[in-house]
C-alpha cells in the first residue's frame, strides 16, 4: 500500500503543480488586459487568498476526522468549478471566488514544486504515514522534485494566449482558453486521488487520546490530566497548542513576505521590464528547471545540518538574493537572480514541511499543518493588496517587503524550533554523544537509515 500510495501522491502533485505554474503566471496579466488596476489586481488577488486560506483552515481540520483523501478529490471537483468560472464571466465578485477555487496563487509560485494550497494539510500527512520517519525528507524532497519538473513544463503553456493572440483572438479570449485548461488539469486531479489509501491511524478521532496521554492523564488528573488528554505532546515534547502557536508566529512574518513576491512578481516583471507572458514563460520554466535538483539534495544537507539549520541557513542567503533582484539593470539578470533565489530555497523547503509532520503528533498532523500555515494565508492576503498600492510610488515594494518579512521569519523559526529536534534526529544526535565520549564502542547502523 505504502509504495501505490507514493505513486499517486507524486502523481497528483505532477498535475497540480503543472496546472498552479501557468495559472500563477497568467492570471495577474490576465487581470491587467481586462483594465484592472493594480490596486485593483492587489484587492483580487487578496480576496482569492482569503478564500484559500478557509480553505485551508477546515480541510485540514477535517482531514484528521474524517481523512485526507476524501479532501483531496473535493479540492480536484472545487478546481473544475473554478477553472469553468474564469473561463466563463468576468464578474469581479465570481473571478475572486473562481480564483480561490480553481487553484490561482496556490503552490508557492515559481521553484516551489506545488507545496503550499488548501491541499497541503491533507497531502502532508498521506506522504508522512507512507514512508518510514528517516526517510521521510526524501520524500519530501521526491514529491518536490516531481512537482517543480511538472511545474516547468506548465510554465510554457504561458505561451497559448500570445499564440491565440498572434492568431486572431482577443487577449481576454486566449486567457480564457487557459483556464479551461486548468478545469480539465482539475478533472485529472479527481481520478488520481481516487485509488489512494489511508492508515488506520490517520483516522483516529481528534478527542481520542493515545495511551501515554492516558497514563499521563491518571497519574495527574487532579491538576492538569485534562488538558493532556486535549493537547497531548509531540515527539519533540511540543504540546499540539504550542507547536500551532510557533508556527503560526513563523509563518504568518512569512505569509507577509511571500504576499509581496509570489503573486506580485509577474506584475513586477512585466512592469519594470516591459515583458509579457512568453517571456515570463519560458522564465518559469527555466526556474523550475534549476531548482529542480536540488530538492533531490535537501535530505542530505538537512542530515548533515539538522532540520532547524538547514532552513534557516538557505532561507537567510536566499533572503539576500531578494534583494539584489531590485538592482539588476535586465530582465535576464533579475531571472538570474530569482532562479538562484529559488535553488536555494528548494533545498530547504522539503527539511521545513518534514520537520513539521515529524515533531507533530501523528493524529494531528492535518490540523497542524492547517492551522500552522493558516497565519500565512491570512497575511500573505494582506500583503498584495499593499504591495499594489505602493508599487505606483516605489516600484520595488514587492521586493523589498519579501525581503523585510522574509528575514525576520528566518530569525522567528530559528528562535523557536533550535531546541526541539525530530525523534529520528535526536536520535542520531544522541548516538553521535555517545560515540565522542567513548569513542571505542560501536553502534549497529540503524536498519531503517537510507545507505
């Protein structure tokens, strides 16, 4: 079950992943030939946020209780309604609820291999329960690598509305075209997720405690046994409550940073270089080609580093490559620039999502990525809307407010997870004491360490 399983999985996040990377791109421009402002491009890409991020907040929840796969297809069937929807109004009220439900904005733009939308909390925990804890960054790092190729690939279908264009139609009629595409990607989607299985585990009600918790919850039921039975601990002795807590502080400073990057950055492009949707295609594509590899390396340099570090070192360099995008005279450097930006943040992207279902408990794992990353949805929603706004007196607002919020979300995760290590990295750190103080004993490899 547990490879069938991995298959699927990939292959679900190929499709999303190919249908988010051309939406991504063509959506703002798609906006901006209709006549919106790009105060008004901001206010739309918010209200799509916004409804991703309720998304996001009750999947997730729902997930634990009555399982992820039945989230997966309902998010496939919510794709097709919104891909329709575009294709078929220009209703402003309809585009931003479309937008939210056919995938525009959803997996993290360029580089990212599709890892973030309402589909996460529901994935996450599906790649979790198939693999074994010491490979499970490997996993992440697979299902990213698939999903970045893929992504390269939809990249180019940015070319069909300046194709139709060329060939007679109007602008709004060829971005049209596209997100019939995304509608018909969406149905793909559906018949994937539909052969997936679940661990028993992953269906076990979100009240029902484990036995630790219950013993834990007679030796002190006085005082606090209660509340253990409501919140019990992580393996990395994290409560469920603080852990959501932690991350919801990280990723919310990073929720802000990405609002002003990931949805703002084809606008930004177009309207500091004059490029449009070929260019920004083949841009994209070349992108998800370069970060490509390196997702393959993450669990190499997350085990040599540890978790915590690894994230922390990759996103604090590719922080700075932010900003060295603002000086770049060409178009062709700044792509330069962001293609090295997104490499670096590839190799930390898988150890940051398996960190998070590792120290979390097992029972809980959609709710903790539902409402840890729920912060992130709601302030990456503020974000364009000000970006928007302030990029008519300072063109270069996206990146800099990336890079601002970027950094402090660095600072805020490193504070807050550099002393609750994984099991399986606790593990290794306390056999790797053992050796330097008795340096003669040997230890039997762990059977389940990759070779």
């Amino acid at each position: 079950m547990l490879t069938t399983n991995l298959r699927w999985l990939y292959l679900g996040r190929a499709l999303r992943s190919f249908g988010t990377a051309f939406l991504t791109v063509v959506f703002p421009l798609y906006l901006a030939v209709r006549g919106d402002s790009a105060t008004e491009i901001g206010a739309i890409l918010t209200g799509g946020t916004l409804l991703s991020a309720a998304l996001t907040a009750g999947l997730g929840l729902a997930g634990d209780r009555f399982g992820r796969r039945p989230m997966l297809i309902g998010l496939g069937l919510a794709g097709v309604v919104g891909g329709l929807a575009l294709a078929g109004t220009a209703n402003v009220a309809v585009v931003v609820l479309a937008s939210g439900l056919g995938g525009v904005g959803r997996g993290g733009g360029a580089g990212s291999g599709g890892s973030w939308g309402p589909f996460f909390p529901a994935e996450q925990p599906l790649l979790t329960a198939s693999v074994t804890p010491e490979r499970r960054t490997a996993a992440f790092g697979q299902i990213g690598f698939v999903g970045v190729l893929a992504a390269a690939a939809g990249s180019l279908v940015a070319w069909i509305p300046a194709s139709l264009h060329s060939a007679g139609w109007s602008w709004v009629a060829a971005y049209q075209m596209v997100f019939l595409l995304g509608a018909a990607v969406s149905v793909v989607v559906v018949m994937v997720s539909l052969p997936l299985r679940e661990p028993r585990v992953s269906r076990v009600l979100e009240h029902e405690p484990t036995r630790a918790a219950q013993a834990s919850s007679a030796r002190s039921s006085d005082a606090s046994g209660a509340a253990e039975v409501a919140d019990p601990r992580s393996p990395a002795g994290l409560s469920t409550r603080q852990l959501v807590g932690r991350l919801g502080l990280t990723n919310a400073l990073n929720g802000l940073g990405f609002g002003f990057l990931g949805p703002l950055l084809t606008y930004w492009f177009h309207a500091r270089y004059g490029v449009g949707p070929a260019e920004l295609g083949v841009l994209y594509t070349v992108v998800n080609l370069v970060t490509a590899l390196p997702y393959l390396g993450a669990a190499r340099i997350a085990r040599r580093l540890g978790a915590v570090r690894a994230v922390v070192l990759t996103r604090a360099i590719g922080t700075g490559f932010i900003l060295v995008m603002a000086f770049m005279p060409t178009f062709g450097l700044a792509g330069a620039v962001f293609a090295v930006r997104m490499a670096l943040n590839s190799l930390g992207l898988p150890a940051r999502q398996s960190y998070t279902m590792g120290v979390a408990d097992e029972r809980r794992r959609g709710t903790v990525a539902a409402l840890g990353g729920l912060p992130s949805m709601v302030t990456s929603s503020i974000s364009p809307v000000v970006g928007g706004a302030l990029m008519g007196v300072f063109l270069e607002t996206p990146l800099v407010g990336a890079a601002v919020f970027m950094g402090a979300n660095t600072i805020a995760y490193y504070m807050a997870f550099r002393h609750n290590p994984t099991p399986e990295e606790a593990e290794r750190n306390r056999r790797a004491s053992h050796e330097r103080s008795d340096p003669e004993r040997t230890w039997a490899p762990d059977p389940e360490e990759p070779s």
